[in-house]
C-alpha cells in the first residue's frame, strides 16, 4: 500500500514538494521551538515516510546529521532523490528497515534525539516495542522527540462535530479504501491497512516503561489537515473545532533516556 502511494505522495499539493524545494518550512513552528537548537547532534527520523521532515530539519539546523528509516523501498529511494535535489545528501541519509529493527538498522547508543510523529504511531500495533527501540537508539541523556495527531480526533464523526467512537478502543481498524489522505481521488489497487487507536496512557507507559522519562507534554487546538468534514479552516491554514470551546486535535511531547 504505502509502496503505491510514494509516487503520488510525492507529486500531492498535500506534501507540496515544489514548495519544500523552493524553501518553504515543512516541520510546524512550534516543532521548530520545541526541539531547540540541534547543531552538531545526531537525530533519527523513524517512519520518515519520503524524508520531508527529515529534510527540513536538517536544512534548518546547518550542522546537525539525520538518518531516516522507512519500510517502504519506493520511499527511502525517493527521499534519497531529494536530499540531492537540495543539496543535503552529505548530511542526511535514509535506510530501509522495519521500525521494530531500528537499532538494529541504525545503531545502538548512536543519536542524541529521535523524532517522530504526524501519523506514525496509528501504524504500531503495540507502543512498547517501538519505545524500546527508540530507547535503544539513543544515548544516555539522549531523548525522543513525538509531535502527533491527538487520539481524541480519531473519535469524532467525519460528517457532524459529534463523538463517533470510544476513545478507550485498542481494537484495530481495517481501511480498504482507494486513493491516499494526500490525494483521496486518486485509482490506487494495494488498499487495504489496519491502524491502531492509542489512547494517551499507553503512550506514556510504554515510555516510560522502556527507560524514558516525559519531560513534557503539550496540547494544541489545531490540526494540519482537514481531519473532519466540519472542521474549521484558519488564517494560518490550520484546522480548528467550531466551538463553543476548544479540544485538542494534536500533542507533542519531550521524554528523556534515564
């Protein structure tokens, strides 16, 4: 599936390549404030998906190196192809490797932050070994950097600002729809996926039950797509509840290996 979307991705006004390449951020600002300054450190991007992000932050921070890993070959090759479309192929390299392998593919002890996040952790069938895995990846000190969509918009109705589905649910969701979040009338064949609710709690125990310990954690009242039909569109092109009151639509968290 994921195979089959690289190249649509790729050329979506969603992911605006174009736009990237002409030096438009990718990664958000409060992203940018949250991880402070990373000169001179080691990151790993897990789920890098065609290395955007990974390649956003790398040409903001001028002397910081990433490695990116995805499972999907088609994505590590097409993030490749761009890191030396902008000239940051010395500083930036991508692995294909299975996330639970990480520190395998990667390197134990071998980072100083691990990022990741925006749509990623939907993908996890279980959160504990992928927080040993980015333990693992890190030096002592070293810490993980999640910037994700809020578990409570995965419970709202599509059609009507009302509460569809139990936030508590762990139960899988099959989706066998064609086209891709990025271009959703695009004739795609390789479908079908499973994607797992997590609610927050899992999230912080599998951390810390893996060594890592939260520094902090934030909530914000936005979204960067149109997650639901009714939700509203601001200035600043973020996606907001309509009120009255506001909920979280995404988190972002600091956890720090012990």
């Amino acid at each position: 599936m994921w195979d089959e979307r690289v190249p649509l991705h790729v050329a979506s006004v969603f992911y605006d390549v174009v736009g990237f390449k002409a030096g438009h951020p990718q990664v958000q600002p409060f992203e940018i404030d949250e991880l402070g300054a990373l000169g001179g450190v080691r990151l790993a991007h897990l789920q890098c998906h065609f290395g955007l992000d990974t390649l956003d932050l790398v040409r903001i921070h001028p002397t910081m190196e990433a490695v990116g890993l995805d499972f999907s070959a088609p994505a590590v090759a097409a993030a490749e192809t761009l890191a030396a479309e902008v000239g940051l192929s010395e500083r930036a390299r991508f692995v294909c490797a299975d996330v639970h392998l990480a520190a395998e593919a990667l390197g134990t002890g071998a980072f100083d932050v691990v990022y990741t996040g925006k749509g990623a952790l939907c993908w996890l069938p279980d959160l504990r070994p992928w927080a040993e895995q980015c333990a693992q990846l890190l030096r002592p000190n070293g810490w993980l950097y999640v910037c994700e969509f809020h578990p409570i918009g995965y419970c709202l109705d599509e059609d009507q600002p009302t509460v569809r589905s139990d936030y508590f649910d762990t139960e899988p969701t099959l989706d066998d729809v064609s086209g891709s979040y990025a271009d959703p009338g695009a004739t795609t064949s390789n479908n079908l996926s499973y994607y797992f609710p997590h609610p927050l709690p899992e999230l912080f125990e599998a951390l810390l039950g893996a060594g890592l310990d939260l520094r902090f954690f934030h909530e914000w009242d936005h979204t960067i797509f149109k997650l639901n039909n009714w939700l509203i569109r601001g200035d600043d092109g973020r996606y907001r509840w309509p009120g009255p009151g506001q909920l979280p639509l995404m988190f972002s968290l600091k956890a720090q290996k012990r």
